[in-house]
C-alpha cells in the first residue's frame, strides 16, 4: 500500500499556488473535485470543499536533514513560521524539544498547520 495525503481547500487557486510555488510539488491534476500533487513522492489531495474549518493541531508534516536551511528555503518563497510565545524557539521559530528534536511550523492559504522535523 501507498499513503496519500488528503485535506480541503475552500481558496485553490491560492492552494496551487502555495503547494507549487512555496512548497516546490509539482501539480499533478486540477479537478473540479481536488488539487493533486507530487509531495516528495507521495500524492497530496487538497479536496475543493465549500466551507472548511483547519484542525487546531499540525495536519502534515516533512522530515528534513537541515531545518534551518528549508526554512530559509521556503521563507524565501513565501512561507510564513508560526510564533508560539510559551515555546520559546530561536530566530527563525524553531522550538527544541529535551532529545534534540526541532520543530518549526507553518500554514497553508487554508490555516492548515505544517511542519519542518528535524531528528538529530
């Protein structure tokens, strides 16, 4: 079995836009029904819905070798690291947990809550 990703959108040309110009996946099928995209070799489904409400906790996420650079990366093309005051994380929002995990998170057009790992 292969994942796919799934969430909604009620704004997709800003989804299109956001998942291929910000995130770098290439746009795989436009529907009347859902966006398709190549997230790193796993299919992302972003469903055309009417009305949407974004979960209050992170929906998907990417593992990355080099946090510090993807952000720089995607803050460069628009991305936009969320700010928690109670978690105290670094410069550029990213907060280190006691393993030496870090995390920084971001949304998409729709407030979905993304996120960058990096495991050490």
């Amino acid at each position: 079995m292969t994942p796919i990703l799934f969430t909604a959108t009620t704004k997709p040309d800003e989804a299109r836009d956001f998942y291929t110009q910000v995130m770098g996946f290439a746009l795989t099928e436009d529907s009347p029904f859902s966006l398709s995209f190549d997230a790193c070799g796993t299919m992302l489904r972003v469903q055309k819905v009417q009305d949407f409400t974004p979960l209050p906790f992170t929906l998907f996420g990417w593992q990355v070798d080099d946090i510090a650079a993807k952000i720089d990366e995607l803050h460069g093309r628009g991305a936009v690291f969320e700010r928690f005051d109670f978690m105290g994380q670094d410069e550029r929002g990213v907060w280190t947990a006691a393993d030496g995990a870090k995390v920084a998170w971001f949304k998409d057009p729709d407030g979905n809550t993304l996120s960058l790992s990096e495991f050490g």
